[in-house]
C-alpha cells in the first residue's frame, strides 16, 4: 500500500494494540508499522515513532536483533530527512554489530552494509563503499 491507505493502516495497526500493555509484543510491532507508514509522508513523526519503539525496545525487549531493527529504521528516517552525517553514523554501528553477531555473509549483514554503502556514496565517500562492497 502507498500513501494515504498506508499511513491509514498504520494508524489503525498502532491504535488496535494501543490497548495493550506496554510489554506486549505486538504492541511494539504496531508502533513500528506506524513509523514505516509515516516515513514517506511525515519523516518527522516517523521518526519520533521509531525513538519511541526503540526505546521501548530496549526497555522491555531487550534483543540485540530487535534494537537493530529499531535503529535501521531510524537511520532509514535519518537518510528522508536528508541528515545523511546521523544515519551514516548509525549505518556503520548496525552494520558492524550485524557482522559480528551474524557474520558477514547473513543476508541480514550482507543488506545493512549495502545501506551503509549508499550512505557512503550520497556522502561521497567512494574509496571507503566501493572497499566495503568489494569485500561482501
């Protein structure tokens, strides 16, 4: 879905878990959709939704894998708001906390360094990218 039906859906997944308590799993998931939805159309909301399910995240949940998500969601709000120096410092502590938790050859570590390569190129670090693409 895409725009205002996507931001629409966002909204109803938040407000259908909202009612939950706070440690509830799905409720956090709502919260994510919520800020996935809102990336495209109101960077600046989503961005406070993703804040806010990451620290809740952490409060509660406490994954490692988790929190990353939480954090490349952030860093995906970062690159639409056009703060690319933030999201790429974001970038390179998912990127190398995916290696070293899953190895460089996940898929998972393999799609977070393509991020961190293009936060490198729209910043115009080509050594650095091209360097980090070579090596996966």
């Amino acid at each position: 879905f895409h725009g205002a039906v996507c931001v629409a859906l966002g909204w109803a997944c938040w407000k259908l878990y909202l009612g939950r308590p706070a440690t509830d799993e799905f409720r956090c998931l709502g919260m994510g959709a919520l800020g996935v939805a809102l990336r495209r159309t109101r960077p600046n909301e989503a961005l406070t939704v993703h804040k806010a399910e990451l620290a809740l995240t952490r409060r509660v949940f406490g994954s490692a894998q988790a929190v990353l998500i939480s954090q490349s969601n952030i860093a995906n709000c970062l690159t639409t708001l056009g703060r690319d120096d933030e999201a790429l410092v974001l970038w390179r502590e998912i990127y190398a906390r995916q290696v070293a938790t899953r190895g460089a050859s996940h898929e998972v570590a393999i799609q977070t360094g393509s991020n961190l390569a293009h936060s490198l190129i729209k910043l115009g670090h080509w050594d650095e990218a091209t360097t980090l693409l070579r090596d996966q």
